[in-house]
C-alpha cells in the first residue's frame, strides 16, 4: 500500500514530470497564460495520460510482448496515443467549445507531448504492473496539472508586472519556471527514505 | 493632477525596510557574539554586491536610481542572504548569490514589489545545488577566531573540512540515521543522547540557539511596531512544532524533538523575516496562515527525510509557487457580503 | 439604557483639523454680483429649464424642473433677472459645463409667492412630489434626491432611521455648527421623515469629536419630549460618517453594495438633509442655500449659510483666503474634489470649500511600487484588498478587478492615506470604474446595433420575400391572361421589364433634385488652388467638364415618370 | 514480420472503430463561439473587415478564415479581447482594413439634403430617419458611426463629427507614474 502512496507522491512532486523530468515543456508553456485553460489542460492531459499508461500497458503487456514484436513498442504506442487524444478532443468539442477553442493547437499537440509518450514508456523501463501503471501514469499527470495550474497563476500576477521589456512573455516564463523546477529540487531524495 | 486624498500618514518603504534591518540586530549581536565578527564581514560584502547589481540594472533598465537604491530592500536580501549563508563562505560565492538574487530574482520581475519569488532564498537554493560543499560548512561557535575566517573569506585554499562540520540540524540527522541502523556504534542511542557533543546547547546548535532568540526578539518587535502581523510567525511555528511533535512522540529515538527543530537552523529568521516578505508571501489572513503551515510542514520534511541540511529556503521556494493561488482563494468576504 | 455600538473594519485617524471653523457661528453672506446656478445638481436625469433671458424671478421661484422622478427641482437663490442660460463650467474635476441659470441679483432678495404644504392631511405620495419640486437632496456630499429615499421598504415600515452627524472628514464642520444652533428644527425635520418612513426608531450618530453639538441634540431632544430618538456618540474614525457604515456602526447591519438599506430595515439621512426638509415642509421654503464650511488656508475659517450658486471665491475671500492659495477643493481633504476654477458657483452638494495651498496640502512623496504590505486592506472600511485590485487596475486588466469586487469600493481615500508606497489607490479604482462604466455604455451600444442590424436584416429579407411573392403573382397573372395566346412570357421577363424602369425613374428624380441642390447649395469654390500646380488645375477643369456633360446627358428632358 | 504486420493492422482497425463511434457519439451542432467573437465585436457593421457585417465576419473568425485584426472600429482593445477569446497571439490592426478613429456620429446638413433616401437604405441600424423628399435626419444615439451613408449621399450632405464628452461620459485617467528621474 505504501509502496503506491510512493508511486504517486514521487510522480508528483520529487520526479516531477516537468520540473524535475523537463518532460512536456510545450503544454506547459504554450498553455499557461490564464489559470481557467491551464486547469482545462491539466484535466485533458491527466485523462490522455492516465488512459494511456493503462491502454498501453494491456497492448504490451497481452499483445507486443506474447507477439515478440516489442520492437515495435514505440510506434505502438504513439498509435494509441494519437487515438485517444483524438477521442479526447471530440469530448470536449462537445462538452466545452471554448475550451476547445483555446486548446485548440494544443490538444493534437498532447500527441506529439513528449510526457504522455514518456511515461508509458519508463513504466515498461520500470517493469511497473498494471496498477502501478495507471498510478504512475495518473501521479505523473496530477504532477504536470498541478504545476501547470501554479505556474498559470504566477503567470496571471506576472502579467501586471513591470517585467523589462526584453524579458516579457515567454523568457520572464522560462525564467519563472527555471526557479520552480529549482524550488522543487528541495524535494530531492524523499522518495529514497525508507 | 493630484486628487483626493490630499493628506498622507507619514509612512514610507525606506522606514519599513529600516525597521526590518533594526530588527536582524539582536540576532546579528548574538551571532557576532558566539561565532566571531566574521559575519559582519559577509554582511558587508553581500550589501556591496546587492546595491551594485541594482544600480547597473536600474541604469540599464532606465530608472531612477537613487529613489530604488536608498529604498533599502536590496539590504534586507543582502542581508538575508549573509545570514543564511555560511559565515565562513568565500566571499564570490556570497557576491554571485547576491547578484543572482538582485539581478535575475527581483530586477528581472521589474524591481521592488514585483517579484514571485524570495530573492534570498532562492539564491540559497541556487548556491547549494550549485556548491553543495562549501555551503555546508559551519565552523563551531568559538571555533574560528576573525584572522582564520577573513582568510577562509577571502583566502584562495581551503582546507577548513577538518575545522569545520555540518550544521547540527544537519549532525544530528546523520546521527539519527545512522543510530537505527543496527552496524553503527550509534545503534539505539535517542536524539537527547545524540545531542550530548560540544555542537549542541540547551536547545539546538550551541550557540546558534541564541541566535534564534535574537532573531525572536526582533520578529516581536517587528510584531509590535505592526510591520509584520503575527498570522505568519505564529503559524509557522505552530505548525513546525506540531508536526515536529508528532514524529517524535511517536518514535522518539528516531527524530528531533520539536524545540530542537524551532531553536535550530534558520526556523526564527524564516519565521519572522523570510516568509513575512510581503512581497512574494501571501497577503490574506487566512493565505497568511496556510501559507506558513505549508512551510513548516515542508521545512520538516525536507530537514527530516531529504537530502538537503536544512529545508526553510527550499519550503519558502516552494509555498512562494502556491502564494498566488493562495491569495486568490482566501479573499475575506467584502464589506456586506459575509455570512454571520 | 447603554445601546451596544458595533464596529467597522478598518478605518484611519488622519487629524481633525475642526476646533478654528467652529469659534464663531455661522454666518451669511452678502449678495454676489452673479450667481450661476447649475440645473444638474443632483443624482438623476437633468432638470430642464422653466426661464428665459430677460425673466424676473423671485426668491425660491423654481428655475428648472425635475426631469422624470429620478431627478430634483432648482430654484432661484434670490430674487432678480435672469441675464443667461447657457453651459457653465461646473463644480467638478473634469471642468466640463453643463447648462446653468445666471441671475443677476436686484438686491431685494424678495420671495415669491411660496408653494405651501399641509403636512397633516397629505399623503405620503404627495410630501414626496412636494419634496421633489423643492429641491430637497441629500447634503451629505452624494446629492440623492430625498424624496426617493422617504419610501420605507416592502413592509411599509422601517426599524430605524438613522441620522447621518458623523462629519467624519477632516477640516469640516458644517453639520456640527447645524446641529449646534438648529438642532430644534432639524428634530422637527426628523420627525417628519421618520412619519413617512413609519420608522421604530431614530439613532442620530455624533462623532465623540463634537461633544456641544451631542449636548445640543441631546437638549433639543428632551425639550421635544418625542420617544425613540436617541442621539448617540460614536467613536471618532474616519469613514464613520460614510452612510454604510455608521448604520453598521449604529445597528450592526451591512448593507451590501447595490442594495437598498431599507431592505435591511434601515434608511440613512444628513442631519443637513432634515434640516432642508423641515425648512421644505414647515415654511414652505425650497433648499436654496445650505451651510458651508470654508477651511484651509484662510485666516478665519468659519461656516457660512450659502445661496446656491455664489462663487465659491466670493464667500472664500470673507474668510481671509492666503497668498499662496492655489485650488479649491470641494468637500474635505479626504473625499473632496479639485475645482477646476476659483469662481465655480457653491452648489447643494458643498458641504466645504476647502482651500489648498503646497504648503497645506504638499504633492504626494514620489510613486514607488506596491509591496504587497497590506496596509491598505488593514484600512479598508469595505474589507476590500485594494493591493490587489490597483495591481490589475495597473494593467488594465479590468475583470479581475471586479473580481476583487472594485464596486465596493466607496473611494475614502483610506488606503492612498496609509499606503507607504504613496500609490494614488483611488485614483487607480476611480480610473478602473470609469473604464469599465464606459464599456458597458460601448456594450449597450453594440447590443441595440446589433438588434438594430439584425431586424433590418429580417425586414429586408422580408420585403425582398414579398416583392418575389408580388412579383411571382402578377406573372401568374399575366400568364393567365397571354395564356391563350400561342407564346407564352417567361416569368421573369415582366420583372426584367418594370424593375430597371422604376429605377431609372428614381435616378432621375434624385439627379433632377441634386441639380436643384447644386444650385441652391452656394457653388462650391475649388479649394487649394493657389497651390496646386497648372497642370492639376487642368486636369481639375477636365474633369469638371466631364461631370458636367455626364450631369447634362442623364437629366433626360422627358422623365420617364409616368412609370414611376 | 507478419506477426507485426498482423499486430499493427489489428491494433490500427480496433482504434478506428473506437473513433468512428467516439464521431458519431459526440457529434456537434452549431457553433456558440461565434456568439462569443461576435459579442466582442462592436457591431457598427461598417464592413471595413471584408465581410458585410460583425456577424459574418465572427463567422469567418471561428471558421479560421479572417484574421482577428481586421476590425478598425473595434481598434486595439477588441483586438487583445479576441486574442485573449482565442489563446491566439495580439497582432497589430491591419492597415489595409482601416485605422482607429475617435468614435463619431454622422450628422445631416438638412439644409442641403434633398431627400433621396439614399443613407437610409445604406444603414445598417436603421438610425436615420426620414421620407422621400424630405429632409432626413440621424437618430445621434443609435448611429454607429459606420460611414457607410457617406458615400452614398449624392449632395454630400452627410458629416461625421466626434462625439463631445460630457459629465456623464468623462472619464478618470490614468494615474500617470510620478517617479521623479532622480540623477
């Protein structure tokens, strides 16, 4: 039972999939203007990657491994990748079009997210089970969402900051994130105590 | 044009910023006091370096100087940043954390007020992730007499491991972990026999226990002049002392007791001066209070479980990345909009 | 009985200034060569003007008439001859005008015929239309028109009235110096309104400043004799005075912002307002004149009882006005508003001319940044977080200040006073407001245009939709009647025929008036000739010759209008 | 090698199925956003963006087919609302579609207007009122300032004069920075 706390609690904050993996850098600068789409991406992609991770996980585990075809782990999986996030995308043109609206570029680009590719495939690296899968997969994704959405609300505040003008926008934001990620170093070897 | 109001409270930044610079001496007094005019030294240098980084930014970002020099926050970072520091620390590591906490940390947000994030702490991450050893040097109290520090300062070779230790936040951590393994001559001793050694005091570091009352008197001070409210200090010690509290109550020969933890490190400077920033801390009643919790909550488990000696900078980074949600989420009901 | 006096957030102590304006008593004015007064004086729509150039008018006679019931009535301040009435420069900060009546004084300063009220036999309904022709509004500094607050709430009683004597501004004394010397008939006032109000109870709240004026209520009271008024001491803080929170003060109650008190029980009134209304009722006297504090720097600050529409200069130099005087400012030195000119004319809501010099009123210390310290929240009297809403106000960013509720925010000036930063806080808020006030007046505007556009859309469709219907009938029609014949018309064609026709017909007619206008319109010389070159000019002249054998060749002599 | 093949043909073939169902499940109608852009939009329907109307044009916004920068009336400002709407980057006003005016209403010479009925049937608001042969005029509060009866006037009889500001419509500054330039 521990060991999965472990699981998640290490997923989210002390190998943070973005500040500490620098995985899915893109979402998480494109998509972090506003706190309301940030909170909308953190959501998507914690569907995306959650279902991933387990959908994957079936795909190596029952059919590529039994096949001998794990060599073909990687196009496999950006395959079903590609497929959900397409089914995502049709969920929330119906559920909230502005949201699909604003996602707009982003939600195909979950896809090409290095993360969501990323962590189906540490969790083969890991020899996670299936439980530890989605576990994985779903920590690793409360972990983007929740900087996502920290990173959003600075962002916000950011925006009425008297910012010199060479560093406003995207390099104000890299710096910002560069002192999280550095924040989130004090988190470093508390998935090691045992 | 100027509109009403006409009349003013004579209140400035500067005399806020001075109050808060009064208010370090007690803690800087007993500093000097238990471990020698060293520190003195790195306030001077960090001061120096902090007011030269401003004014080239400012020249460069084309604002009035001599308005944002003699504001006096760029003192209270140097300082922060001196106190935090090793008292022994060569003097370009103390001027490239200033520097970094001036130039990228506060004038790169814009300056005075803007900035997301403590500039003192976040060059004290910065600086130990970066030299994790010589960030780790403590010298006793009494240990080192102020001919042997000015040349650690400013000396080129450094040959002080065998002078200096860990802190005893971060002696008495090892001590522990090595104390519940069962091939350690340690095996089975608790942390109040653990802290028997010529490091510690009545409470915490010896010496440095004064220390932090000194920084306590001038928080109360700070206190009663209404600079800083007491939601922060009080939270934070509260929240320190429980969670400290509660691990030791339950497994005693494993884990600190809860006044070592308060007297130890930097758990009075953070309480009253790191996380009362207003500018990158939270504002509301209620921010204010979780804010601090989360703090000592994370301090503790930082200086507990993880890999670093002492964890006030890398909590205050940390709640600093939550101040805005925070804030945005304990807004007090206005004026005829609260349930009674 | 000790009643429980409750308290409000925040709030500040600036110094009172009040002790040399309340030495001497209250005194009048000589006439002014001129009085200009504003026909805009109140909250609400514009009064029109009911005199010409040239009229005579008497003392209290009504020069402009309210304009639907959220407006109030304007009368002469004395009597003599209207020489104007045209846009004057107002008492406001913007220096823009609005239409006023100048009277030159005759000297006589004689009433006329005065428009009297029972009040014993009249209806509720009717003291208020009474109230409204006389031009009674609140003094306090808001200019609401009374009437419209004499109105209990749904239950058709109030719990309490309570009666605004606070002054918690600093420098002013003029509803002291009221209560002190008219505390009798202002009580009688009170009686009356809390009559229409059918209200329980009357809390009359004085700040602890102003002990005579408590004692001179206090007397008036007894000697009155009437139960459940109660005159109270409040604790002297600034904005005690503002309307929300004295009735927090008094009762306990928190009006929300954009609710009506007397949904909560309570109506709020200037001590200054039940004088007017007692004179209004009782004498059958309009508010033409209203005590005003002259403070600041002037040898002699005093209160004066002011005709509406003196020059503020005019009753500042009985005063003793100093050297370096350099505005004035309406109200106090908290709330008050710049005067664009010395010479504004007083008007209903003067409650002080406050005169400013560098020296009285230095210009703020240089802007510096917000710090977050949270000052001006501790001072807030709204519990606002105003650091917040100025950060966005800043930037522009005008929803999140609305999320910081920025309509709260009743502009006291608390947090500019506190903040160590010296940040013009309300200047940022009052910015905000106006800024968003004016996208919602562009928004009402794109919303009727687009209605507008959309039915003319539908119209259009629609008469195109019959004209097809129309059309197709008739070359049913003609279908019907060639039907014998061996070819039959297209449908189209009896359309191809008439349309162009009809349209050459209304060419016609519109080029045979555009001559008619060219020629009344005085012919319009060329501009710039002289420095344009030959050869433009050559050009130009060919291409006048062109239009005007194009104009020759269209105006057919023989209109086709019989078709039309 | 047909191991692979085989997997990667069934794999592909499950997804699609799942996807033509998830199509035709979650279908959608009709497009609020174009409520939205159009609620930004100024709707003086003046048809400087190239469309005829603010409608049509949130149309061809939401269709991708215009850029957000082609409404002069709606200036800077409308411009950051629609980038901020659209998560899509501010850009300038584009020159060819106009510039930024004061806003202005148009006004009747009715001394010179010889009631051809012309304006009337060029605007878009019904804001002009009047009869054939008689002089018309402009309803002042429900005038966009379109200019589109300008060019139709054949006696040029129709002025755009800016609208005055008055007490109601004044507005407060912005504080400006009172930082002294200290040497």
């Amino acid at each position: 039972m521990t060991s999965y706390l472990f699981v998640i609690l290490g997923a989210v904050l002390v190998n943070n999939v973005v500040l500490v993996r620098i995985l899915g850098l893109c979402p998480f600068m494109g998509v972090s203007k506003k706190l309301d789409t940030a909170v909308g991406m953190g959501a998507a992609t914690t569907f995306v990657l959650t279902l991933g991770c387990g959908t994957s996980y079936l795909v190596d585990h029952y059919i590529l491994v039994p096949a001998g075809v794990d060599y073909l782990r990687t196009l496999a999986f950006i395959v079903i990748i590609a497929a959900i996030v397409q089914v995502t995308e049709l969920v929330i043109q119906k559920t909230s079009p502005v949201l699909h609206q604003v996602l707009g570029i982003y939600l195909p680009l979950i896809t090409t997210n290095c993360a969501v590719l990323g962590i189906p495939l540490l969790n083969v690296a890991l020899h996670h089970d299936l439980l530890e899968s989605l576990l994985f997969g779903f920590g690793s994704s409360v972990g983007f969402s929740l900087v996502l959405v920290l990173f959003a609300g600075i962002r916000e505040r950011l925006d009425g900051a008297d910012i010199p003008a060479p560093f406003k926008g995207t390099a104000i934001a890299m710096v910002t994130a560069g002192l999280m990620s550095l924040a989130f170093m004090g988190f470093a070897g508390l998935d090691k105590y045992h | 044009m100027i509109n009403s109001p006409y009349i003013r409270k004579p209140a400035s930044v500067q005399s806020v910023m001075l109050q808060v610079l009064l208010a370090l001496v007690p803690g800087i007094a007993a500093y000097v006091w238990f471990f020698g005019a060293g520190i003195l030294v790195q306030l001077a240098i960090a001061s120096v370096a902090a007011l030269a980084g401003e004014a080239a930014m400012l020249a460069i970002r084309g604002k009035p100087k001599a308005l944002f020099l003699t504001d006096l926050s760029a003192i209270v970072t140097a300082w922060l940043i001196a106190l935090t520091f090793p008292p022994i620390a060569p003097w370009w590591l103390t001027v490239t954390g200033t520097l970094l906490a001036v130039v990228i940390v506060k004038q790169l947000y814009g300056g005075l007020g803007q900035n997301p994030f403590n500039p003192a702490m976040a060059a004290f991450c910065l600086m130990i992730v970066a030299y994790p050893a010589l960030m780790s040097q403590w010298p006793a109290a009494g240990q080192l007499d102020f001919k042997t520090q000015i040349e650690l300062i400013f000396g080129g070779a450094r040959h002080v491991d065998a002078i200096t230790g860990a802190t005893p936040l971060d002696a008495l951590r090892t001590a522990l972990r090595s104390a519940a393994s069962p091939d350690s001559e340690l095996h089975g001793l608790r942390a109040a026999q653990l802290m028997d050694g010529p490091a510690f005091g009545l409470l915490g570091g010896k010496g440095g226990e004064w220390v932090a009352f000194g920084y306590l008197l001038g928080g109360l001070w700070l206190i009663q002049r209404r600079i800083i409210t007491w939601h922060i200090p009080a939270a934070f010690c509260g929240a320190l002392f429980a969670t400290a509290g509660l691990l030791w109550s339950l497994r005693p020969e494993g884990f600190a007791s809860p006044l070592f933890h308060l007297a130890s490190g930097g758990a009075m400077l953070g309480a009253f001066f790191i996380l009362t920033d207003p500018v990158s801390g939270a504002t509301t009643a209620r921010g204010k209070l979780l804010f601090a919790a989360g703090a000592a909550v994370l301090t503790y488990v930082i200086r507990a479980f993880g890999a670093y000696p002492d964890g006030i900078a890398f909590a205050t980074l940390l709640m600093n990345i939550l101040v805005p949600i925070i804030d945005m989420k304990t807004q007090a009901p206005v004026f005829g909009h609260k349930k009674d | 009985m000790l009643r429980k006096l409750f308290k409000f957030h925040g709030g500040v102590k600036p110094p009172t200034n009040k002790a040399h304006s309340t030495t001497a008593p209250i005194a009048s004015v000589p006439l002014p060569d001129r009085l200009v007064i504003p026909l805009h004086q109140s909250v609400g729509g514009h009064p029109r003007p009911l005199v010409q150039p040239g009229d005579q008018v008497f003392k209290g006679q009504r020069i402009g008439g309210a304009d639907g019931n959220l407006s109030s009535a304007v009368h002469a301040s004395t009597s003599g001859i209207v020489r104007d009435v045209l846009p004057a420069v107002m008492p406001h900060t913007s220096g823009l005008t609005t239409l006023s009546v100048v009277i030159e004084p005759d000297g006589e300063d004689r009433w006329g015929e005065l428009d009297r009220i029972n009040v014993r036999a009249a209806t509720p309904d009717e003291l208020r239309d009474y109230l409204r022709d006389a031009g009674v509004v609140g003094l306090g500094g808001a200019v609401f028109p009374s009437h419209l607050k004499l109105k209990p709430g749904k239950e058709g009683k109030l719990d309490t009235l309570v009666i605004n004597g606070a002054e918690c501004e600093p420098f002013i004394t003029c509803d002291d110096m009221l209560m002190r010397e008219r505390a009798t008939d202002m009580l009688k006032g009170i009686s009356a309104m809390r009559h229409m109000l059918q209200a329980r109870d009357v809390l009359i709240g004085i700040e602890d400043n102003k002990p005579e004026a408590l004692a001179a209520v206090r007397a008036a009271i007894a000697a009155a004799g009437e139960p459940g008024i109660e005159a109270l001491a409040i604790p002297t803080r600034y904005p005690a005075g503002g309307a929300k929170q004295l009735i927090r003060v008094l009762t306990g109650i928190e009006v929300p912002h954009g609710r009506r008190s007397t949904d909560f029980g309570v109506q709020c009134f200037n001590v200054g307002t039940a004088y007017s209304i007692h004179d209004a009722l009782e004498h059958g006297r309009p508010l033409i004149s209203r005590v005003v504090t002259v403070a600041g720097n002037v040898d002699a600050p005093r209160n004066y009882d002011v005709l509406i529409g003196t020059p503020m200069d005019h009753v500042v130099r009985l005063a003793g006005a100093r050297p370096d005087t350099d505005r004035y400012i309406m109200g106090g030195p908290m709330m008050g508003v710049r005067m664009p000119a010395f010479d504004v004319p007083v008007v209903k809501a003067t409650n002080c001319i406050l005169v400013g010099s560098p020296v009285l009123f230095p210009p703020p210390p240089p802007e510096m940044p917000c710090i977050r310290c949270g000052e001006c929240a501790k001072a807030c009297p709204a519990d606002l977080a105003p650091f917040e809403m100025y950060w966005f106000s800043r930037a522009r960013n005008f929803g999140k200040t609305q999320e910081y509720h920025l309509f709260d925010c009743i502009e006291c000036g608390c947090c500019s006073f506190v903040c160590p930063s010296h940040i013009p806080l309300v200047d940022y808020f009052r910015f905000s407001k106006s800024e968003i006030w004016a996208r919602e007046r562009e928004k009402e505007a794109a919303d009727t245009a687009r209605e507008r556009f959309e039915f003319k859309n539908l119209r259009q469709e629609r008469e195109k939709q019959e004209k097809a219907e129309k059309l197709a009938a008739k070359a049913a029609a003609t279908r019907e009647k060639v039907a014998g014949d061996t070819a039959t018309a297209p449908p189209g064609a009896a359309a191809a025929v008439t349309k162009p026709g009809g349209d050459d017909a209304k060419r016609a007619l519109i080029e045979a008036a555009m001559e008619k206008a060219r020629l009344q319109k005085a012919q319009v010389a060329p501009k710039n000739l002289d420095v344009t070159s030959p050869d433009v000019q050559a050009e130009m002249a060919a291409i006048d010759a062109r239009r005007h054998a194009a104009r020759e060749a269209s105006s057919d002599p023989h209109p086709p209008a019989g078709q039309a | 090698m047909l191991t692979a093949l085989l997997v990667m043909t069934g794999i592909a073939l499950l997804l699609g199925a799942g996807l033509g169902f998830a199509s035709i499940k979650f279908k959608v109608e009709g497009d609020p956003l174009v409520d939205k852009i159009d609620a930004i939009l100024p709707q003086t329907q003046c048809g400087q963006c190239g469309f005829p109307g603010c409608r049509p044009y949130a149309n061809a916004i939401a269709g991708g087919e215009a850029e957000i920068n082609q409404c002069p009336p709606g200036g800077e400002e409308g411009i950051r609302k629609l980038a901020d709407l659209l998560g899509r980057e501010f850009k300038p006003l584009s020159e060819e579609h106009g510039v930024e005016k004061p806003k202005s209403v148009a006004v009747i010479d009715e001394a010179t207007c010889i009631g051809c009925t012309l304006c009337i049937q060029a605007c878009p608001v019904d804001a002009i009122v009047g009869a054939a042969k008689q002089m018309h005029t402009i309803i002042a509060a429900d005038c966009t300032g379109c200019e589109l009866c300008l060019a139709p006037c054949p006696v040029d009889c129709i002025t755009m004069e800016p609208i005055v500001e008055t007490v109601d419509t004044w507005k407060w500054r912005y504080p400006v920075f009172q930082i002294k330039q200290a040497a």
